[in-house]
C-alpha cells in the first residue's frame, strides 16, 4: 500500500505537465541537466590531487644565538655593593 503504482505515477505526471506547461518542462529539465553536469565538473576538481610544493635543495641552516658576555665588574659597583 505504501508503493506508488503506475497510475500514481501518471496522475503525477499530469499535474506537472499542467503546472509547467509543454514550453517550460524541457526548458526546465535542460537547465537540471546543466545543474548536474556543473556539480559533477565541480566533485572533479575537487578529487584532483594538488601536488606538494618542491622541497628547497638545500636546508637552512639555523639561526645563531648570540650570546652577550655579562657585564664585567667595576671597582665602583664593587663599593655601592659593600655600601648597601
């Protein structure tokens, strides 16, 4: 009972055909055609695969840290020390 018979079908049929005219329904079909054909152009491009961009032939090297001496004591940083 829950399947769509053939004069289901038909009846369906000829209400789309009324709504729509004879003009508008191949026109209509074209463009879900044209609809189809872009979506799968689209599912394409989608699946090509991108190849990696070109590893450099050489690696960098990497950075130097510079390393600053600590400042060196004076003899009048020494006295302000012994002040305090």
């Amino acid at each position: 009972m829950g399947g769509m018979s053939l004069l289901h079908w038909l009846v369906v049929g000829l209400i789309v055909l009324l709504l729509f005219g004879r003009g508008r329904l191949p026109a209509l079909m074209t463009d879900v055609a044209k609809g189809i054909k872009s979506f799968r152009a689209g599912m394409r491009e989608d699946d090509e695969v991108v190849p990696p961009a070109a590893a450099p032939t050489a690696p960098a090297a990497p950075p130097q840290a510079t390393v600053s001496p600590p400042p060196a004591a004076t003899p009048a940083s020494e006295e302000h020390k012994t002040k305090v």
